[in-house]
C-alpha cells in the first residue's frame, strides 16, 4: 500500500467518522462548521492561494452544506454561497483573475435592475434584505465563482483531486443518512419525497448533493481505483450513495447524477485508445449490472414503492396527475409574470410575495430559469445565455476538461428541479470554466 493509497483511505475514515460523531453528538456540527471556516482562512492566506487553494475551500464548502444544513451546523443558512464568494473573492486578491471573464462581469450587472426593481414592488412587510439574499445568492455565487474560474489553468489530476475534496463531506452525509434511518419498511407509506429518509432535512437538496455525489465516486472508481482494494472502496462508497440517493424519493438529484456519469463516459470514450475502449466495455457491463442489483434491492426495501415512485404512481398503484408535484402552477404564474414586465421583469423576490397573496403560504420556485424570467425579465434572459453558451464555446479550445459537459448538466439540469436553493448548481458550473491541461504539460502561469 503507497502513501497515496493510505492517505486516501484515511481521509475516508475520517470523513466516516465525522458522520457518525455529529449523529452521535449533534453539536459537533457546529464545531465542524465553524472549523471549516477557520481552517479555510487559515490554508488560504497561509498558502497566499498559490496552487489554487481557495478552490479546495470552496469545494469542501459545498461538498458539506446540506450535511451542516441537516445537522444545524451552518453559521447561517445560506453561509455556504457566502463562503464561497468570500473565499474566491479572496483568491482573485491573491492570483487575480482573467481578464477575458467580461461575460461574467455582464452577467453580474444583468441582475442588477432586478434588484433595483425589487426596492420598489416589494411590499413593506418583507423583509427586503433577507428576501433579496435568499433569491440573488446563488446567481451572485455563480457570477464570482465563474470570474475565478474563467480560463483559469488546472491540471487534470488537481482537478480530481478538487471533486474528491468536495465528495468527502458526503461521505459524511451518507453515513449519516444511513445511521438516522437504519430500516425503511416501517416509515414508507407513500411515493413522495421522505423527509425520514433524507435526515429530516428537504429531499431535493439531499437528493441533488448524493446526486453530485454519485458522479464524483463513479469517476474515481473508473480514474482513480489502480488498485482493487481501492476499487472495492469506491464501490462501496459509490453505491452507498445511489441507494440512500434513491431512498429520499426525490427523483431530480439522482437522475442529474445518472445523466451526468453517461455523459462523462461518452467523453472519456471520444478521449481514449481502442485497447483503453474494450477495457471500458468490460467495465459498463459490470457497473450495468451493478446498478440493476442496487436498484432490485431498493425495491425490495421500499416494498416496491420506488419502482412506482419512477413511474410516476402513487402507493396504489395510480398514475398521478402531475408529474412535477405541482411545479407547473408555480412555472405558469411565473411565465405569466414575464409577460406582464418583460423587459426588466418584475423584481427580485416579487414572485414569492405574489404566490403568498394568491395563496396565503409561502411557495417557492423551484425552476430557476422561470424565476429569472419572471424577476429580471429580457435582461434575465441575456444572463442565461450568457451562462449556458460560454462553457460550449470555451470547450473549441479546451477540450482536456472531459469533464465540461458534465458540468453544465448538473447545474442546467439542477436549476430546473432545485434553483439554487445551494451552493453546488453555481460552483460546480463555474469548474466548466477552467483550462485543463493534462499532467505531462506544465500550464503556463497567468499573468
């Protein structure tokens, strides 16, 4: 066993056993959220961010937000996005940032009129501050986080070791997950998302971090796992995460993750010899497999009810009238409010103050994309192109980072069943943005 093996099965062990410390005594979380941050700043400014460090941070950040979430262990609620702005932000004082990031720069302004507009709807009992940093922190994370990351150069192994860095806190999460619903037959009733099976925190997010998850431990498993013991790990790992991912009954998370592991075999496909390619086909065989007996032992645990969870049916049996739990209403009203202010939309947070005269409860938007149409209008649109056709092009010229349209799925795809309820969708996305080189090339240093 090398060194590296050993540290890495070490980092596995601790990451295990945080999870079982903070079930065993909650208030760790705390200790080990606030440790996160002082360690972070620690690392940075010691470092000076020579090799990218704010990076890790940043990934260690999001890997562990909905796990602190879960667990009452965040400082704020929504410190994750701040975090991660802090932190990049830190970095660009440090080693500066590109000075091809314009698009980013434009896109950040964009949202700015949705804000001035919002002073103006919003009506007085909300409370401007906090409605405002609940709907514009996560495209605020994405903008910073994509300044760094822009054309910025990486070796391809820095940046497995950056995923790995943010798959560790889910380590935790699912041992968490597994120590807080040890047995599932007496807890499901239906074939609706389960607050007991996801550490009585929001489905959605648990969902979507395992999803992230279930791709960051399917990577190492096929690029990371030279020896079978480490193989056997990752495997254990991998499929810890698709089962507890599949039990919280939120289907968005775990297909993002599925999507996202064929993506990056049809890139690492196009990227490797013909001999590498028949090896890969042994391994698409076993892993095939390997993921039908997982999904035949969910079944078997959840009584069926997660075969009728994926078909859209209800616990007898019924096909449910809406596929989306009802999002469509809120994505109608939101198109509707579009085309009541389509220019400048009609102010950040206003759709949310909106549903809650109509209906009297608080109902959030869960589709990102209708939320910005309606809130920031046409200059909310421009900013979604912004982001959605810079990672395409950037790849003409960047096409080491197999990784990319894995990226911009994951956050594509997560905005329109979680919006950036977390910090993942936006930095995730922005790692699109990096200029991969891989490790027999030495990147050339940014001036």
């Amino acid at each position: 066993m090398d060194k590296n093996e050993k540290k890495y099965i070490t980092l596995v062990l601790l990451h295990v056993a945080i999870g079982i410390l903070i079930y065993l005594f909650r208030p760790f979380s705390k200790f080990y959220g606030f440790s996160i941050l002082l360690y972070g700043l620690y690392y940075v400014i010691k470092s000076k961010n020579k090799n990218n460090e704010v990076l890790f941070v940043a990934a260690y950040i999001v890997g562990s937000e909905v796990f602190l979430r879960m667990t009452g262990g965040n400082l704020l609620y929504e410190f994750s996005k701040y975090g991660v702005m802090i932190f990049l932000a830190l970095g660009m004082y440090y080693s500066g940032f590109s000075k091809n990031a314009i698009p980013f720069w434009i896109y950040l302004i964009l949202l700015l009129p949705g804000v001035i507009v919002a002073t103006e709807t919003l009506n007085l009992e909300s409370d401007l501050r906090t409605s405002l940093a609940f709907n514009i922190s996560g495209p605020a994370c994405l903008g910073i986080a994509s300044i760094y990351t822009y054309n910025r150069k990486i070796l391809f192994s820095q940046l497995n070791n950056l995923l790995l860095t943010l798959g560790l806190p889910i380590i935790s999460t699912t041992v968490y997950l597994i120590l807080f619903t040890p047995e599932l037959k007496t807890i499901l009733v239906g074939t609706g998302s389960n607050l007991a099976t996801s550490g009585g925190f929001g489905p959605n997010q648990v969902a979507t971090v395992l999803g992230i998850g279930m791709f960051i431990f399917f990577t190492r498993l096929i690029l990371a796992s030279k020896t079978k013991l480490l193989f056997i790990i990752n495997l254990i790992i991998l499929f810890n995460i698709v089962y507890r991912g599949l039990v919280t009954f939120s289907r968005g998370g775990i297909l993002t993750g599925f999507v996202m592991m064929a993506l990056f075999l049809l890139m690492l496909y196009k990227n490797i010899s013909s001999y590498a390619r028949s090896r890969l086909y042994i391994l698409f065989v076993f892993m095939f497999f390997a993921f039908a007996l997982t999904w035949i032992y969910t079944s078997s645990q959840t009584g069926g009810l997660i075969d009728k969870r994926y078909a859209n049916q209800d616990a007898k049996g019924r096909v449910k009238e809406s596929q989306f739990t009802g999002r469509e209403e809120i994505f109608q009203s939101e198109i509707d409010a579009f085309m009541d202010s389509p220019v400048f939309g009609i102010g950040v947070a206003k759709g949310l103050e909106i549903r809650k005269e109509k209906t009297g409860e608080i109902v959030t938007s869960h589709n990102e994309i209708s939320r910005t149409l309606a809130e920031h209008g046409t200059m909310g649109i421009i900013a979604l192109l912004i982001v959605f056709i810079t990672p395409i092009f950037l790849y003409l010229d960047n096409k080491q980072n197999i990784y990319i349209f894995c990226f911009l799925i994951f956050w594509l795809m997560t905005i329109n069943h979680a919006a950036m309820r977390i910090a993942a969708s936006a930095f995730v996305y922005s790692l699109s943005l990096l200029k991969v080189y891989m490790d027999e090339e030495t990147p050339i240093h940014r001036e």
